[in-house]
C-alpha cells in the first residue's frame, strides 16, 4: 500500500476533483495542479461523470437491470446503483477497480446489501472477471447487461489492444445489451498538450485517441444514432432551441457513446 502512496492514483486524483475526500497529499497535489495551473482542466473529470450516470440512467429506461462498472473509482456523491435502482430497485451491480484503496473502500461505502459487489480486478484480464463467484451470481448473461468502461480504456495501452478488452465481453453478452465507452480523445492545443503530458508523466499511462480509434473499440456493436461525442454535449439533461453551448478547450478533451448489442 505504501508504494501506491508515493505516486497519485487515477482515482484518488478523479476523486479529489470531483470534490471527495479519500485521497492522500500526492493525490491533492496533482489534482491542484490540474485546476490551478491548467484551470478548466477539471472538466474532464466532471463532464465525464455526469454523462456515465446519463448513460446508467438510459440503460435503466431500456429495462436493464443488472450493470458491470469496469473502473468504477472511489464512491462519489451519486453512484451507479443509486442512478440504476431509480428505476430498478431490485437492480444488480458490479463495480470493478484495480486498485486495492479503491475495492477497500468500495466495499464499505457500496456494497450495502447482496446484489452489489465491488472486485479488486484488472479490465485488462476480463476472464478472470468473468469467472469470479460475485459476477457468476449477479450477472445474468443470459439477460440484457449494462456495460460502462468510463474512461478507463484511455488507460489501456495499445500493445494491451483496448478493442478486445470491450470485444471479450461483446461476445458474452446477448441482445438488446449496452455498452457506453468515454475516452480521453487527442487535442493539438497547447492546454490540450499539456494534459496529455501531465497525464503520461503522473500514472505512467493515460492515453488520447483519435475518433476513429476510439469508435473501433466498440466493434462490431451498432452505435447510437448521436455518436461518439464530447461528455458535455452527450445527451444532456436540458435541451433548448438555441444553439448549443459553446465547448471549452478541455471539453473537447473527453468523449463517449453507447452502443447496442444487435
């Protein structure tokens, strides 16, 4: 444990930014370089989770009642099973991390009764997820699944291949099933740069993608008529007749869409 607290975690960071509490001085420190000396930069992390519980909210309306968090972070101030159990109130959830601090965590604050379960687990290794006893009695394969992979592909080397990571559970799923991706997408302006940088060099990963790259990790999935898309403008909550807000540098950094199972 003392290792991870040399270095600031993906999660304590996103954590931390999001306004939450778990975290520790290398965590605080990166995060405040983020809105201090990249101010805006914050929006990241912000559009990014407002639209995945968009996205557990529009999977609930399709009658999905049983979802796979794979890179769920530290609990926030509105979680997944709360958004899902809105509508569902029997709704099953697996939340999955790979840092241990995180699954600790998760366990006391999320696991509140027998149909969520939070896993210490790699998205990179899905057979073992695949396999463990928690996910073989929640997750019903052969009913419609929810799967959210928020921004955790961008932490997926290419060599690591992120497509086959979403293909290995494409091929388990059955129809009607969803799959909402979000991606850190490549910016060529110098905020955009230096995030990328700032990225690379804290966590040693963290990766920016072209559209293109990022619309092939769904596969064969049919994606949804809106697209790939940033966060901010992913079928936001209020809708008007104006013309749409005008994005910010750092919105334009953070992208997702939702897929269906033919």
């Amino acid at each position: 444990m003392r290792a991870r607290q040399s270095r600031p975690s993906v999660a304590r960071v996103y954590s931390y930014v999001l306004g939450g509490r778990d975290n520790y001085g290398v965590d605080k420190d990166l995060g405040d370089y983020f809105t201090e000396d990249l101010p805006g930069s914050e929006q990241l992390a912000i559009t990014n989770r407002h639209a995945v519980l968009r996205a557990v909210r529009a999977m609930a309306d399709e009658g999905i009642r049983q979802v796979i968090d794979m890179g769920c972070g530290l609990p926030a101030e509105q979680n997944v099973h709360e958004v899902i159990r809105q509508v569902h109130p029997d709704a099953c959830v697996v939340y999955i991390d790979d840092d241990p601090f995180v699954a600790a965590h998760g366990r006391a604050l999320l696991a509140v009764d027998d149909r969520i379960a939070v896993l210490e687990a790699d998205i990179r290794d899905p057979g073992t997820i695949e396999k463990h006893p928690e996910v073989q009695r929640l997750i019903d394969f052969d009913e419609p699944v929810g799967l959210l992979f928020a921004v955790t592909l961008s932490f997926v080397t290419d060599d690591e291949d992120p497509s086959s990571v979403v293909q290995f559970w494409t091929d388990r799923i059955v129809s009607g099933s969803r799959t909402y991706i979000s991606h850190f997408r490549t910016g060529a302006t110098r905020e955009a740069v230096a995030t990328q940088r700032k990225i690379l060099e804290a966590f040693g990963r963290g990766y920016f993608r072209e559209d293109a790259d990022i619309q092939a990790c769904f596969g064969d999935l049919q994606i949804d008529d809106d697209g790939l898309r940033p966060c901010a403008q992913w079928r936001p909550e209020s809708l008007d007749d104006g013309p749409a807000p005008e994005l910010s540098v750092w919105e334009e950094l953070i992208v997702g869409g939702m897929a269906r199972k033919p």
